[in-house]
C-alpha cells in the first residue's frame, strides 16, 4: 500500500452529530499478514469523518475475527483478506456475519492479494459485500475513499434503523393506548348492558311480586276472582321475561349463521300464519296484516331461524305501532309485508304500518341496545337484533318514518350473501 504523510480530515458541517455516536468509529482489520495491519495502522492513524476518530481492532484470523466481532457488536466497517487459515476463509467469514450473526448494519470491504480466487464479480454477486479491493492497486486515495463511502452507508442505516425503532416504539404504544381504550369501551359497554339487563329484569321482577302479592292475598280470603286476577299480573311478568331471555339469546346466537338456499316468501307466510293464530305478536285484535308477494322471487342464501327472527320483530313491532295510535273512525291498524326483486340480484321486503310512527329525535337511537319507545312494554332488544342479523347477512336495513303516519322498514338482500358482504365493504370504505 502507498503511504503518504498527510492526515485526512472529513467533517461534513451540514449534518448533525446523531445522538450515541459522539465515540470513534471501530473497523476491524482483518489479514494473516502483520505488515498490512502495520500499514493500516499507519495510514489511517490521523483518519476523522463527521468529527469522530477511529478505533482499529486487528485480527490475524477468521476465528480471532469472530470473537472480536462479537465483543464489538458496533463495528462499522471489516477490512477483510480472503486467503488465511484456508483460501476461503474470509469470504466464509463474512457468510457468517450476515447468515449466521444476522449483522446486515457492518460494510465489509474484501481486500486482497489474490484476486483470481475471489473474483470481484461472483463475490459481489453471492456474498452480501460492499466493496472489493486489490491490494496490489491500493492507495491510500483509494482506501480514504471506500472508507468514507462505507462510513456515511453505515451511518445512514443506523440512523434509518434508530428512527424505525422510534417509530415501532410508537407504534406500539398507540396500539396498546387503542387496546386499552377499547378495552375500557368494551368493558364499559358491558357494564351498561348488564346494567339494563338488571334494570329489565328488576322491572319484570316487580310485575311478577305484585301477582305474587295479589295472589297470596286472594289465597287468604279464598277469592277466586282476586287470585285470576293476580294471576293475570303473574303472566304478563313471565311473558316479558320470557321475551327478555329470548332477545339475549339471540343476540348472542346469531354470529354463527347457517347460511342455505331459502325462499323469503315461504318464511313470511309461515310468519303470518303464526300472527293469526295467535302464536306470536299478541294483541293482534282488529291490526290487519297484509302480504304482497312477489311470486317469481328467486331464493336467496340465508339463515332460516335468523331471518325468521328478524322479519318477526319488525312485524311485531309494526303492530305495537298500530297499538299505540288512536285511529278515527272508520279507520284501523294495518301491517303490510311486501316482496318484490330489485335489479342485479337484490331481493327487497318490506315491513310498513300505519301505526303512530317514530319522533325525529328519536331516529338515530332505535337501533342502539336496550333502547326502547315502549317503555314498560319493551326491553330494547327487538331493533337490535334485527339490524344485527342482516348486517351479517351482508344485507342493509332501511327506515322510513313519518310521526303519526306510520314507518317502513325495508331489507335489501342480495341472493348471494358474498355479494352482500363485498357490498358493504365497498360502502363502508366510501363512507369512510
């Protein structure tokens, strides 16, 4: 190697000294040949980049490399021979560095004397190197130069990996912020519902200790009429309990679908059938319900039970509607079920009553759990349950509400539930 006595200076005035690394650089010399680390030694001893000074480490051996390697984890740069303890050594070495260590921050110059047993372009090809030097060409100039070029890589990889380190850290930290922030959203939330659910059941609890008090009473004074009277409370208490316990269970079955090919005629007429003889939406009286079904409905993929349940509660509901108003005379309650396809394989039905009809104000709560209208009549649930289901049908539940003049509530179904599915994702993503 050329010498010269002149010192090299490179302070780049524009760059900021990063924080941790106000030490000397470290570069591992390593060659079976003490004149090149003489040389070395002596040619970079007034070596400076950025303001910082170097730290030589030598080895003679592949295996000496690696025990200091591994003591001087943040060595910058390895001048590495090739031909030591064997005519690959080096070059396994290196392999070992970056395959085995899993150092991809250290630049490896391989600088040898015989280049025809590591041709620079294999080299480069299959081993992770930075640079190739022979020393049979090698000045100083040269040498300065690679190890500037080598030096700013390597301070530009450390920077990039402290700032992915920052930004992981920080990553993090929002993520477990957001975990436990919907963790004390999931908690509180369950707070509430068992809340309502106790507040629900209380109430029904209340109903069914006045029939109990009615009843005991009526016992005492051996009155028959008194006791069918308490009897009648009792009933109304184990009929909305009944109604309570079911609403829970299906909210909570119906994230395990059963999707098959159904006919939503057929559930519908199977619903009213139900109406009118009295097995379900009691207190039907003078309500008329109507069906207009679309005869050349196609069948569409869904939940049999689940479906059923929803298409229940809205008829139900339609005729708590028509209940809760005053007609004139000559007028009555009317519930309305109509069916018809719409176009690209969409299937509609709709549920629509003349029926008092829903205030403004309260539009944007109906669906929200244990919200109810109906006061002592409702726990909430019904709505709910509803949307819940043919959301994950894929499908989208309309409302349409007018006070005093009633509401239509439409599902909009696609007869296949992937499209439903990709559907709302798509609209989800507009919205958004």
């Amino acid at each position: 190697m050329e010498e010269r006595e002149e010192s090299y200076s490179f302070y780049e005035e524009d760059e900021q000294q990063p924080e941790g690394q106000t030490g000397l650089w470290k570069i591992l010399i390593v060659d079976d040949d003490l004149e090149v680390h003489r040389a070395t030694r002596s040619s970079l001893a007034e070596f400076s980049f950025q303001g910082r000074g170097l730290l030589l480490l030598f080895a003679a051996s592949a295996a000496e490399a690696r025990k200091l390697l591994t003591e001087h984890g943040d060595t910058a740069i390895i001048l590495l021979d090739v031909v030591m303890e064997d005519d690959l050594a080096g070059l396994n070495f290196a392999k070992y560095v970056r395959e085995e260590l899993k150092n991809r921050f250290v630049r490896i110059l391989l600088r040898t004397g015989q280049p025809g047993i590591a041709p620079e372009k294999s080299v480069i090809v299959n081993y992770d190197i930075n640079g190739f030097l022979e020393k049979s060409d090698l000045t100083m100039q040269k040498l300065y130069t690679a190890i500037i070029t080598c030096l700013r890589s390597y301070r530009d990889i450390i920077d990039l990996e402290s700032a992915n380190i920052a930004l992981k850290t920080e990553f993090d930290m929002r993520m477990e912020a957001e975990r436990k922030m919907a963790e004390q959203a999931q908690q509180a939330a369950i707070g509430l519902a068992i809340a309502q659910i106790i507040h629900g059941a209380k109430n029904i609890l209340n109903a069914l200790k006045g029939g109990k008090y009615i009843i005991e009473s009526a016992l005492k004074d051996d009155n028959l009429e008194l006791i069918r009277k308490g009897w009648d409370v009792t009933k109304i208490g184990i009929s909305r309990m009944e109604d309570l316990t079911c609403g829970l269970l299906d909210l909570s079955r119906f994230n395990r679908l059963e999707i098959k090919s159904h006919s939503l005629n057929e559930v519908i007429k199977e619903i009213l059938a139900s109406c009118r003889n009295s097995q379900a939406c009691s207190g039907i009286g003078d309500i008329e319900i109507a069906a207009d079904m679309d005869n050349s409905l196609p069948e569409a993929m869904f939940d049999y039970k689940a479906i059923h349940t929803a298409l229940m509660n809205l008829i139900c509901n339609a005729v708590d509607a028509c209940k809760d108003k005053e007609y004139n005379e000559g007028e009555s309650g009317r519930v309305t079920i109509k069916t018809y396809p719409g176009g690209d394989g969409y299937t509609y039905v709709e549920v629509e009553d003349n029926g008092c009809g829903i205030k403004p104000e309260e539009m944007e709560n109906i669906f929200k759990l244990f919200y109810t209208t109906k006061h002592s009549n409702g726990n909430g649930l019904g709505l709910s349950i509803t949307k819940k289901i043919i959301e994950e049908h894929g499908g989208r539940l309309d409302i349409d509400s007018k006070l005093g003049r009633g509401t239509k509530f439409t599902i909009v179904l696609h007869k296949d539930r992937r499209h439903n599915l990709k559907y709302n994702t798509q609209k989800e993503n507009h919205d958004g």
